[in-house]
C-alpha cells in the first residue's frame, strides 16, 4: 500500500522534474492518468522513459475520477486522457473529444467470489453489481456483458460505486454479489482469493482482439495547439512501442514508482503482454493490424444497442467518422 500511495508524490516529482516552461519548447502540461490500474502503462512509461520530454514537453501526472476528467478535457485544462469506450455517450451527448489512437487490448475483469452461485453472465439478473464508478469504463464493459445476455443494464441489476480496493470487501459483507474492476484489482482477487471469472475483456469474445482503451484528445486543444497534441501521440506512440519490446522492464518501473497496487513483476508483466501494446499484435484474425477506428465503431454500435446513446436515430457509422481523427496524418507539418 505504501508504493500504491507514493502514485501522488510520482506526480509531484513530475512536475518538479518539468519546473519551467523554458526547458521544454512547447510548455508543460497536466495527464490525468494516475488511477492505480495496470493499463495507465503508457503515461507512466512517457514519463518515465523521457519520450514527454523528447518531444518538448514537461508533463505532470494528476489524480482523479471521470467527472474531473471530463471536466478537465472540456475546458481544455487537459489535452488528452486514456480511456476506454465509455467516453462514448459522453462525446454524443456534446463532450468535444476526439479519438486519436487506439492503445490496447483488454484490462478489465467481471468477477465474483468462490462461493457465488453465479455462474455465468445470465446469472446477473436482479443481483447487485460493484463499480469504481458510474459511467466508468467497468461499468460500461459490464452493461455491454449484460446487454449480450439480453438483459437491460439500467434497469434489470443494482448498482454501487466503490473505491477499487473496497470492491472485495464490499462483497465480503454481503453488499454486492459481483463487481468489475480494471487490473491488478480484478486479476489479484482471482489469483490470491480464488474468485471467479465471469468476463475478462482480454479473452471474452464480446471484446477479444479489440482496442479496449483508446486516446481521446480535446478538440479544443486540436484547433488551437494542433503542435501540442501531435507531440504527445509521439510520445505515447513511442511508449506502446516500448512497453510491447520491454513488457518486464515496464511493470518493473510500474512497481518501483508506486504506480500500481502489486509488487508481482511477473504477475504484472504477465498482464502487460496480454494487453498487447505493440500495434502489429492486433490481429482480429485476418493477419492485419486492428483498425481502432472499426473498433470505436463496433463498441459504438454495441452501447446503441444497449441504449446507451439518448439520440436513438444516431448514424453510428457517421459519428464515428467524425470523431476518430488521424492527427498525425492530417495535421500539416
């Protein structure tokens, strides 16, 4: 617990390590990437590599929830954010994002305890679902599950949001009965506790082969400092690159920097190279990259299915087409 809460002073270093606008040529800026969870590798491994400041920039990483997030992208306090689809009803409802890049494959697990007679995702009708919050991206990744089973998320289970690590608590007291959680969390209850697996996004087929997480950029800051946001795809693009080539060196630098709640290099580079960071793992089956675009328009059309998108007559293939932008290759040099 002790590394786990030195996330916070990771975040101070950084900025102290960035002091002054004048030693990075485009400024220093904020990331709202410090969360506790496995997937936040590229952040951490941008920071901690140097590719920020390669590319000019001084970046802070900062702590927070999806309402902060949303709202930091919004007024442009923050330039991009690494998330999963559940941006998505968001961006619909008028939040100005964009998709920049797709960053990898599944870290999220649906997960109930030893004991549970739930069985299967067809079980959950009428059962109390944990969440770190709602609207999340667990939540958004348990309702696809549901809706799959043919079940109405907003209306046929309970919710609760809990901090992650009260999660398995809360079902030790008989508060919820399973809960979705991103990694180490949902993996660790599995392998020291003994819980059950009911979805687990890097091998579900609901999602197996699909970017999970992808980079959203404020348009706001896309119009106005097109520069900045080139600079840090770079720096994220050199990231994936090298936590694909290097995944035990960077759950190594994940540990040691208190980034996550784990001191299990193995474990945690296990999961690392399930996430499939380097881009030409992507196969969907055809011997091809993936596309994060048809990605972003496959789970568009899932949450639409599940009624998750207020306009009803929504062209999903049209939205879609209008959000994912190319930055680096459409942006004039």
């Amino acid at each position: 617990m002790k590394k786990f809460l030195s996330v916070i002073a990771v975040g101070l270093l950084a900025f102290a390590g960035s002091a002054g606008a004048a030693e990075h040529k485009l400024g220093n800026i904020e990331i709202q990437a410090l969360s506790g969870s496995a997937c936040g590798a590229p952040a951490y491994i941008a920071l901690e590599k140097g590719f920020f400041a390669e590319e000019g920039l001084g970046v802070t990483l900062v702590a927070g929830n999806f309402e902060t997030q949303k709202a930091g992208l919004a007024s442009g306090k923050f330039y991009v954010a690494n998330g999963d689809f559940n941006f998505f009803p968001s961006i619909v409802e008028g939040l100005d994002l964009k998709i920049i890049a797709g960053l990898h494959e599944g870290c999220i697990k649906l997960i109930v305890p030893p004991d549970s007679n739930i069985k299967s995702s067809k079980d959950l009708k009428g059962k109390t679902i944990g969440v770190d919050q709602l609207g999340g991206t667990p939540f958004f990744v348990t309702s696809l599950v549901l809706a799959e089973a043919g079940f109405d998320p907003t209306k046929d289970v309970k919710w609760r949001p809990y901090p992650l690590d009260q999660l398995s608590v809360a079902v030790s007291k008989g508060e919820i009965d399973a809960y979705a959680a991103w990694d180490p969390f949902g993996s660790l209850a599995v392998r020291d506790k003994g819980y059950k697996v009911i979805s687990d996004i890097a091998t579900d087929p609901l999602f197996a082969g699909r970017f999970c997480c992808f980079l959203y950029a404020s348009n706001k800051k896309i119009k106005e400092e097109p520069e900045k946001i080139e600079a840090i795809l770079r720096a994220y693009n050199k990231a994936i690159d090298w936590i694909g080539k290097n995944p035990e060196e960077a759950a190594k630098i994940e540990i040691e920097k208190g980034y996550v709640k784990t001191d299990d290099a193995a474990f945690l580079t296990q999961l690392l190279k399930e996430y499939k960071y380097h881009g030409t793992q992507h196969l969907h089956g055809t011997g091809q990259p993936s596309d994060p675009k048809a990605d972003a328009y496959y789970f568009a059309s899932r949450l639409q299915k599940a009624g998750f998108f207020q306009d009803k007559k929504l062209d999903v293939k049209k939205w879609v087409d209008d959000v994912y932008y190319d930055v680096l290759g459409t942006t004039k040099k």
